[in-house]
C-alpha cells in the first residue's frame, strides 16, 4: 500500500533529522522524504500535522511469557501492548519455560510472532542448557534458527570458567553476549537495595557490590576473550564508571538501562509497595543520578522497558515474597520523553535511545527512517497527557511503579512493514 504521512515533525536520530517532513511508503519501504517520488499515488494519507513521526521503538528488553507462563500474558496480548506503545522491534529474553536453549523453541516463538505481525521479534538465546550454567548451548544451530545474542537472563552463571568459555566460542564467531551483572551469594534472598530503606522496613538487601563485582568478572572475561558483551539493566553509579572506564580502554562492551531506574529510587518502595520490587532492585538518589549521567555522556547506550508481566496473585504478597517485575512496553515511550523534559536533552538523543541505538545493540539495521529502510514507524502526539490506569493498559501484566502517574506524549499510529498495525481511538 502506498501511503503518505503528511505534515508531520519527522524525527530521525540516525540521520540527525528534525524537521517538518512529508514521508512516503511504498511496498513496505520508505520511499522518499520530502518530496513524493515521481508517479507516487497514495491509497492512504495520514494527516500528521502537531505530530512527531519517528521510527518504531526498538525495546531490548521485554518478557513476552511464551512459551510456559500463558498464566502471566501471552504473545498477543503483550504484542498488543508492543504496538499501542509504538514498539515494533523488541528483543525476548530466554528465561521462557522451557528456555530458549533448542532451535525449534525459537523457531517455534518466531512462527508465533509472523503469524500475530505486529512486532518484530529478536530471540535472545540462552547460554547455557536450561539456564543453568552448566554445558554450553549449540550458538551456531541457535543463530540460525533467529538467535541475535546469549544470555542468561537473570539466572546465574557462577562457574567463572564456564562463563569464560562462553566467551571464547562467541567471541570466535562473532555472537554477542548479554550479561545482567550481579552476584549470586551476595544478592541471595534479596529484594531491595542496601540502603536505608530496606533497612527501615526489614527487607533483605542487595548491595551494589553484587553488581560491580559481577560486572569486573565479565570486563575482565571481556578483555581476555575479545567478545562483544553487552551489560543489561546497569542500576549503579558504581557500575557506571566501570563500564565508562572500560570503554575509554576501548573494549568492546556496551549496556542498558530500565526505564525504571532512570526515573525510580528505593524511596519510591514506600511502604511495601510490591509494584517496586524490581530486578535490580531500585537503587539511591547516588546511583540514580549516576545513571543519568551515564546517559548523557553515552556510556550507556540504550533505555529498555525491561517489560516483565506478572500476575496479580504474585504481586498482591508481602513486598518480599512478592514476584519482581513490571509491565512497560506502553510507558517506554512517554518515560523517555519524560527524562528528556527533566534533563534538557534534545529530542534526537533522547530518541536515539530507544530508535538507532538499540537496534544496533542487537546487530539490526532498523531504528531510523532511511529512504529504502523498512517501514517501521511511530506517530505520537507530544502534547497529548493521560494517567496510567491498570485497566487502560493492553498488556495482560498490570503491575506498574508508575499506577496513577500522568504521562505526556501518546502513540496515535504504528506500522509495521507499511502497514498500520496500531490506530489510537482517542
């Protein structure tokens, strides 16, 4: 279908673009910018005009619970919220049940996600059999059934010679490794971060040594392997100069944040407010200003959702034994602009973050709106405000810190492929 997104602000960060720009769709490409190509006849004209136009959101972070935990969402139901939050590329942890440590488990999710055609879906394999960090994976056979990176989730991997292994074998074929940095005997059994607030309420701590001593293992592991190693949902200050020293030595390692923790600390838990128990945990006003400096400098690379949906009987428990996780793919989007406002960084940046950026995170060419690019596309409003309500939320996973915020900037269409796959009705 031939279509023309017209008067919009079109915003690319890869092509540094800020401008008022028609754009042109044509057999699921982008066909032109500006100008309409000789002969062009759109079938479909959206009428952009107080409208930003930009690529679709790239998340690298998004639990989908296929295969194995329907009971917490299903692929259409989070691929719903995927679109309705302009996200159309999104990168799955392997933690799924079974993990995705065989070829036909993630051939058999890409099926799924084809047959649905709302989002792209990037199956991040496991790296060890069942996440357990014994006997390594066949890398090869899962790259070729889809795999873009291996990682362990959130499971440990203690093993250091394992790990190092690990290493070796993606480093020798060119695979990325995703790692998320924490120590399994330092954080056993805990919930929050050690801190005030954890000591205030009596919940068992997680000391941000459990992140930088995991995380000089793998820059270590890193240096010795050459591999590409990407660190996942960074959430100390600490961790942050590790990584910025790192990258001033020239190692090939880049890493991510949560939205969560870009706007959350642990004085946000409150009073048992299991919304807030995340993983990581939600660290200090320290560490969160860290971070954010971490993003203004590039040291950290992208900003995930880190969109992890649970189940009401798991969340309405005490703070500790409550399930850690949050529902985020819809509030990506007006999160980042939101950290845009509060910190006076320009809009390409801010929306390289979750565009350009991510994308090659995963080795993807996407993320930007290139004559000939695929047809991936985002219209918000920017003035548009709402409130987060559970029941207006698409994903099956309600839970969220950010229940009853106001937001700013709404998602009024998405297409995939040049074609619209998600049209607001407000």
């Amino acid at each position: 279908m031939n279509i023309h997104i017209k008067n919009g602000r079109l915003i690319d960060p890869k092509n540094r673009i800020d401008a008022q720009q028609d754009l042109f769709i044509s057999e699921r490409r982008i066909v032109a910018i500006g100008k309409a190509p000789q002969d062009f006849i759109a079938e479909q004209v959206i009428e952009a005009e107080g409208l930003i136009v930009m690529p679709g959101l790239v998340d690298v972070a998004a639990r989908l619970r296929e295969p194995g935990y329907e009971y917490r969402a299903t692929l259409e139901s989070e691929m719903n919220a995927a679109v309705a939050g302009g996200v159309t590329s999104l990168a799955c942890p392997p933690d799924t049940d079974p993990p995705l440590d065989e070829p036909g488990l993630v051939e058999m999710l890409k099926r799924r996600a084809r047959v649905l055609n709302q989002a792209r879906v990037f199956p991040i394999g496991a790296l060890t059999y069942g996440l357990k960090g014994l006997e390594l994976t066949e890398m090869i056979e899962l790259t070729e059934a889809g795999c873009k990176a291996f990682s362990q989730a959130d499971a440990p991997l203690t093993d250091t010679r394992v790990l190092m292994r690990a290493m070796q074998y993606a480093a020798t074929f060119g695979y990325r490794v995703w790692l998320r940095p924490q120590d399994s005997f330092l954080a056993k059994n805990g919930v929050a971060h050690d801190g005030e607030v954890a000591t205030r309420l009596g919940l068992p701590p997680i000391p941000v040594v459990a992140e930088t001593i995991a995380l000089t293992t793998a820059l270590q592991l890193a240096r010795e392997t050459g591999v590409m190693l990407h660190i996942c949902r960074i959430s100390s200050a600490a961790g942050v100069e590790l990584l910025r020293a790192a990258k001033r030595e020239g190692l090939q390692v880049t890493c991510d944040v949560s939205m969560n923790h870009v706007h959350l600390t642990e004085m946000d838990i409150g009073y048992f407010d299991a919304n807030c128990h995340l993983m990581p945990p939600l660290r200090s006003q320290r560490d969160r200003a860290g971070l954010l400096a971490g993003l203004l400098d590039g040291t950290i690379d992208a900003i995930c959702s880190n969109h992890s949906p649970v189940d009401d009987d798991a969340k309405q428990l005490p703070f500790a034994d409550a399930e850690a996780g949050a529902t985020g793919l819809e509030l990506l989007l007006p999160l980042v602009l939101k950290w845009a406002e509060q910190e006076n960084v320009p809009l390409l940046d801010a929306l390289a973050r979750i565009t350009i950026s991510p994308a090659q995170l995963l080795g993807q060419k996407m993320g930007h709106l290139s004559v000939d690019a695929h047809a991936d596309i985002c219209i918000f409003d920017p003035q548009t405000s709402w409130r987060v309500a559970p029941a207006a939320l698409k994903s099956q996973g309600k839970n969220t810190p950010f229940n009853g915020y106001e937001m700013q900037g709404r998602v009024r269409y998405t297409l995939l492929d040049g074609q619209i796959v998600y049209k607001s009705q407000s």
